[in-house]
C-alpha cells in the first residue's frame, strides 16, 4: 500500500492570493446607484464546465472618456492606522478584483469604457491549476476591432460578453475544453 503524503505550498498552485489580495469593494469600481453604471458578471469555469469557486479576476478598462490613466484609490489606506478605508467614491479608477464566490459566480459595477472601435473590459484571471495567469477581454458588443476580425467566428463569440436587462453583461470564462476563452498572449 502507498502511503498517502499532504502536498506542501511548494507543490501546489494555490489559491494563496485568495487570503491577501482581495480587497472590499474590489468589483464596485463606481458608487452604488451611479445612474451610468453597467454590470458585468458570469462564472469562471473550468474544462468540465464546472465552476471555479476560487478563481479571481482583475480588470482594467478605459474610462468613459476613453482616457487610459485612471486615478489612485482603489486601495486608499487611513494614514493613522493603516486600515483600509475604501475608494473614494468619485475618482474612477479602472480597475476592479474581484473573487468568485463558492458558486464560481462574480460581478463587477463600472462604468462603459470608452474604448476607440469596440468597447471592452481587460481581464487577467487567476485560479487554481494556472501557473500563469490568464488575459482576455470582455467586449460589451461585436463590431469591427482587430483582435475580433483576426478570430473565427466561433472563437470570436468566446470574447463577447452578452447583453441582458437592466444595463448588465453576462461574460462566462471557460479556462479549457469546448468553448474555451480566448486568452492573449503579450511578449
């Protein structure tokens, strides 16, 4: 009989960020009731089409301007204690983290980007099994763009994230098998 051995950190992927690097009102990248603000949202799955309960996400986007640089204050801190104290309600950022909950579902509240051409929502996710992290992109419709022209139509639908009511976007992320994601590769 082979003796059964735990693995140590060393061994394992993780998810270890799930302990630090979430922060509270990571996915509200605009203040509740913002009368712009859009959701998007789905689950992370993997090739099986299961759901990833501890998957996170970062996103990066322009704003509505179609500006790149965003402002400070997603992770603002109390200069006397040092505990978080959360953005600040008016500046927009661009930027949002977000973990999925233990049904693999996230959301995220922000603002239209204000792409040139197609206007989308970067997104880098990070799960277990991933020794490297995943970028991809959530475009808010399909139109002309030079990442979506170069792909087959069945590709290109994977980056495509759908519209449904009340000012919200469904984008599933499948990290392998049938149907999955684009990801991008930068060098």
């Amino acid at each position: 009989m082979t003796e059964q051995l735990l693995p140590t950190p060393s061994h394992t992927i993780g998810p270890f960020y799930g302990y630090a690097l979430p922060f509270p009102e990571g996915g509200q990248v605009v203040p509740q009731g913002h009368p712009d603000a859009i959701t998007l949202h789905g689950y992370v799955l993997d090739g099986a089409g299961k759901a990833i309960p501890d998957a996170m996400l970062d996103f990066w986007q322009a704003a509505p301007d179609g500006s790149l640089k965003g402002a400070p204050g997603s992770m603002r801190r109390d200069p006397s204690t040092g505990g978080f104290l959360g953005r600040n309600g008016t500046d927009f950022t661009g930027f949002g983290r977000v973990p999925t909950d233990a049904d693999g579902h996230y959301e995220l509240r922000t603002l239209p980007p204000g792409n040139a051409g197609q206007p989308y929502i970067s997104v880098c996710v990070f799960a277990r099994g991933l020794t490297n992290h995943l970028f991809t992109r959530a475009y808010l419709a399909d139109g002309a763009d030079p990442l979506l022209d170069a792909l087959p139509a069945g590709r290109r639908a994977t980056l495509i994230a759908a519209a449904g009511t009340n000012r919200t976007y469904r984008f599933d992320i499948r990290l392998q098998g049938e149907g999955e994601t684009v990801f991008l590769e930068f060098q």
